[in-house]
C-alpha cells in the first residue's frame, strides 16, 4: 500500500475539511510520541495535517539515528516507559509520522532554526518535505486547529 | 448482502486500529461492509468518532472476550 493520496481527497461527512497544525518545538521523546500519535490520528480521521518542526525539535530530524532523550524530570522512568511501548507494540513516533503522511501529511522544518542550529537542508530526514519560513506555515494554519508541542 | 471486509487489527495499539479502518476506508466504495477487529480499548469511541466525522455508519458493536468487533457500513466516498 504506497498509493499516495493527498489528505484532501477525503472528506469530512458533510464536505467540509478539517485541518490540524502541529508545531514540534520540544526535542524530548515523550512529547514527539504524542505529536505522532495525534498526526496519525488525525491523517486517518480524513484531517489535513502538517507539522511544523523547530528549534529543539530539528534535532530529531536529522538523518541517522533517531536520539532518544527523555525529560530530566522524568528520565528514570524512560526504560519502563520504553518496556510498556514495546508490550503493547506502540510505534515509534517517526513510524507514526510516516504513517499520518501516507495519508498526506506535511512536515516542514524550520529555515529560521535551522539557521541557528547550523543544520542544512541536506542534513534533515528525508521524512521532511521542505524547509520553510513561519508565515508559510501561518498562512497554511489558517482557519484550522493548532498545537504547539 | 454484501460480505464484510475484515480489518484485523489486534495486537495494534491506538491509533493503529483507526489508521487501518481509514487504509480500507480508501479501497471501499459507497455500499460496502468493513469489519473491524481491534484489541484496543480505545477502539468503540475512535470509530465511533471517526464514522461521524466521514459521514459513515456504526452498524453494530460486539465486545468478545478477545476482541472488540465493530462494523461499519459505507455510506460516502
């Protein structure tokens, strides 16, 4: 199944379509679960999505291995966290973001940040489709919901 | 009668279960019977909140010991 269908061709019941903007700006692994899980969720609801990925956030969006950083507060948890998602076969957050963008989801990075971070287009996964601004994403936003993480 | 599609999706943790239900939402056309098989508990109120929002209908949901089945019937593509 790799048919790529733009998340607009489906619906809502009454025609209309909905729209969720994500902005990932946390670089911790707890919270990058959760923006998988609600971008999946929404792409499979029929809701157009796209992530904006910023500042901390870019560092888990670099080509190779994905870093797992828990936050400090809550860091001695992170094996029993890591043990529960395996025993109840919850997928990784970039698996989830891969599957909200079978059913169109964007994620772009943030040119601004990535400035400042030194990371170059060609360093980020190949997961992000673009590199752009924030009036882009703003202008894209509109109308819909949105979620800073 | 039409027979039904059967999605299993047991063992697949939220939001697995409705991603797969939205996969062969894609391949249904407007008649069709889709069966849903999930282990999750999430999985009465996800589709029940997805059939909604897609214009589609719950027709019947059975909780087993070992699974939840819901089914769903296609009424907009």
């Amino acid at each position: 199944m790799n048919d790529y269908i733009c998340g607009c061709d489906y619906l809502n019941g009454d025609g209309t379509m909905s729209k969720l903007s994500i902005v990932i700006f946390s670089g911790t692994v707890d919270k990058l679960l959760s923006a998988g899980v609600l971008s999946q969720a929404a792409a499979a609801m029929g809701t157009e999505v796209e992530v904006f990925v910023t500042f901390w956030g870019l560092l888990s969006f670099t080509k190779g291995e994905k870093k797992m950083i828990m936050p400090k507060e809550f860091e001695a948890m992170g094996p029993a966290l890591m043990e529960g998602m395996k025993r109840e076969h919850v997928k990784s957050w970039y698996e989830m973001l891969k599957e909200a963008k079978e059913f169109g989801a964007k994620i772009y990075a943030c040119s601004m940040a990535a400035g400042v971070m030194n990371i170059k287009r060609e360093d980020l996964d190949p997961i992000v489709d673009d590199m752009v601004g924030a009036a882009k994403f703003l202008a894209d936003a509109e109308g819909g919901q949105m979620l800073f993480i | 009668m039409t027979e039904a599609t059967i999605i299993d999706s047991r063992g697949s943790a939220c939001p697995g279960p409705i991603t797969d239900l939205a996969r062969a939402y894609r391949n249904s056309k407007v008649g069709d019977l889709l069966e849903l098989w999930a282990t999750d508990k999430g999985v009465q109120a996800d589709t029940a909140a997805w059939a909604k929002k897609t214009g589609n209908e719950i027709l019947e949901v059975k909780v087993d010991p070992d699974k939840i089945v819901v089914k769903i019937k296609i009424n907009k593509r």
